[in-house]
C-alpha cells in the first residue's frame, strides 16, 4: 500500500484541476475524482490519469484507504459534503466559502474539532513567499504602528454582459458574490499578515451588469439573443473599515474591471514605513520609508526563514499561484500526520471571512457601520 495521502477530488471544474495538480505536486496520490455523474467521472478520470474506482461521493467515502476529500464544487454543496465526508472520518479541504452563512461553518468546525480531523480552507495567497517576508517584517516591529491599510482586488472576467456562471446565481452561489469570492480573500490575508481585526464595517454593493445569460455555463453564452435572467448579486464593492485598534482601511472589490486578471494588491502604511504587494507580480515586494522606497525580490538565499521554505524555485524563476496551492496542500497534509505548519488555513478562517461576509451585507442593506462577529451570531452558532 502506498504511504503517501489519499485523496479525492469532488468537482471536476478549474479549481478542480488545480487541486488535483496540487495534491500530485505536494506528494500526495490522487486516487479519484468525483464530477457531477458518473459518466462525467470516468471521462475527467481519463482526463487527469486517475484511477476511475470512485464516480459517486459515497464510494469513495466508503473506502478506507482514502483519507482526504478536497470540496470543489459549488457553494451551495459544500456543507452536504463536507459534513459527509467528516461523518466518514476523512480530513476535508474545502473551497471557500466553507458555508454559506457562518452558523453553518461553525458546525462544520466544530465536528472537525470533536472528530480529531483537519478541516482547511484554501486561503492559499498566504503562500506567496514574500507574503511571508512582509508577515516576518511586521512581527519584527520594522513598519511601526499602522496608519492606514488600503487595496483592491479587481477582476474582468464578468465584464461582458454575456459572461455566465453558476456563481451569479445566490441559489448555488450564495448571497454575495463579488465579495464573498474574491473580497474574502483580501480580508483573510491581510487580517493574517498585518496582524489586525476588521471589527467594523460600512459597504456597499453594486451591480453594474443588470442581466445575464441564463443556463449552466461557466463562462460565455455563445447563442446571440437566448434567455436572460436579472443578476441578483453583486458585480463591485467597496467597503471601509476599522480595526480593534482604530485604524482605517479602505477595500474595492471587482470583478467587472478592464484589463485586471487576478489583482490582489494591498499597501500597510506603518509609523516607520510601509509594504506593498500585488498578487499579479508575486516575485517582488515594495517597501517605503519617509527617506525612500525599494523594491525586495523573492530569493530562497535570504529573508526570512518562512519566506525561504516557501520559494520553491531560485530567485529570477518565477513562481505563482500554482505554487502557493502546492505549499498549501503540502502543509494540510502535514497537519494531518501530526505536524503544526505556519499560517495554515483552517474551519476557523473560513467561519471568520462567513462573518465578515454576513457584515457586509448587513451594512449593505441598512446603510450602516456594521460589527464583522456580532455576539448574537456567535451565540446562535454555538446553540
């Protein structure tokens, strides 16, 4: 029997596939993956060089040599199957959002923590090693008290007016979109690298594109004049908050912006200096002092001591998202045989960006500064 982990791959989308790539890249053996039916399995299996032992969730829950289920589908499964494959005693990474609503991704957490089992949440641009740098930097004392923290995160991939996805839908997606897709993630890592709580928060939700294609698609609707439905979630944001501390931080969230691929970019501005980053150009990091700034470069020969774990390759070969997912999937699994990784993504996380998600919506609707983790909601969750 093999000694490396087991693992199934429950969605055969993109993210899917980079799952599957990572689980392969981090040592692990990918025995099956589970599509949306049977005939699909066996065609993604051939697809991916899997076995095709396991075309349906309960087989391969029921196979004891199995030992993690990676979540890819869409939100709305993601509880169903997450709690099944915790039922059945099997470590679990799923795809944020964890849950829908926050209470739900407190039970989830909660029956990990009484199953003994990892549940992880790929928040995976914690990853990025020179994320790393600037996180050592900070607890370091070298930026001082923040000033003012502030980014984006802008995306074009729903700019056409015929762009579709089952994400626009709130009945598979969830209620927000935009931000529950990409603003959770600038949330996340910055909460974790500046070492701060957004405790508060105003925000505001637009949709700029008022109807879309109808259908199953995942990208464009290809049939000129076919039915339309109203887009019922958001397609910007813009949010502003405040920490435990009093510092101001400011966030616009897109993903109808020209141009813009995938641009996670945040800037901490600190009494002693300031860090910038920007997930598109990964391979370097802009700090500023009152006198200058300079621009660090990834580089496995020196930094910090996490930085340099997590540079996979020699400086000047660059790395990416790929390898962030990869470093992910590598600490999960070492988690899982008992070791106690740096950063790792857990239920936790994933229930803390579910509250921050329910905020924004919230102070979208009422117009008002909202608190991310109200103590009704945390009582409610524990019930």
């Amino acid at each position: 029997m093999s000694s490396s982990i087991q693992a199934v791959v429950v969605g055969a989308g993109m993210i899917g596939a980079v799952h599957a790539a990572a689980i392969r890249a981090a040592g692990g053996e990918l025995a099956a993956v589970v599509a949306s039916t049977a005939e699909r399995s066996a065609q993604v299996a051939k697809a991916w060089n899997v076995p095709t032992g396991h075309q349906d969730l309960e087989s391969a829950l029921a196979d004891d040599s199995v030992r993690v289920i990676h979540v890819c589908t869409p939100n709305a499964l993601h509880v169903e199957q997450t709690e099944a494959a915790l039922a059945a005693g099997k470590h679990v990474i799923c795809e944020k959002p964890l849950a829908t609503s926050a209470a739900e991704g407190e039970r989830l957490t909660r029956l990990a923590e009484e199953a003994g089992l990892l549940l992880a949440v790929p928040f995976v641009y914690r990853y990025h090693p020179l994320v790393r740098e600037i996180r050592d930097r900070r607890l370091r004392g070298e930026f001082g008290a923040w000033q003012l923290i502030h980014g984006s995160y802008l995306q074009d991939w729903l700019l056409s007016e015929d762009a579709m996805s089952w994400r626009v839908d709130p009945a598979d997606g969830g209620p927000s979109r935009a931000f529950a897709d990409i603003g959770s993630h600038w949330c996340d890592l910055v909460e974790w690298v500046a070492g701060v709580r957004f405790t508060e928060l105003t925000a505001r939700l637009g949709t700029t594109v008022p109807t879309r294609p109808t259908g199953t698609g995942t990208s464009f609707n290809t049939l000129s004049g076919g039915p339309r439905a109203e887009v019922r979630t958001e397609d910007v944001a813009t949010v502003l908050l405040r920490t435990e501390g009093g510092v101001l931080g400011t966030l616009t969230v897109s993903q109808v912006s020209a141009g813009r691929k995938n641009r996670l970019w945040f800037e901490l501005d600190g009494a002693d200096g300031s860090a910038v980053f920007d997930q598109e150009n990964p391979e370097t990091a802009w700090l500023g002092a009152q006198d200058g700034a300079r621009l660090i470069v990834r580089d496995p020969g020196h930094g910090s001591a996490e930085q340099r774990r997590l540079s996979r390759l020699p400086a000047g070969h660059a790395q990416g998202y790929a390898d962030c997912f990869t470093s992910f999937v590598a600490d999960a699994y070492a988690a899982i045989r008992g070791e106690k990784p740096v950063g790792l993504p857990t239920g936790a996380d994933g229930v803390r960006a579910a509250h921050v998600v329910e905020a924004v919506l919230r102070s979208d609707a009422s117009l008002t500064w909202t608190d991310t983790a109200p103590a009704h909601a945390v009582m409610q969750a524990h019930a």
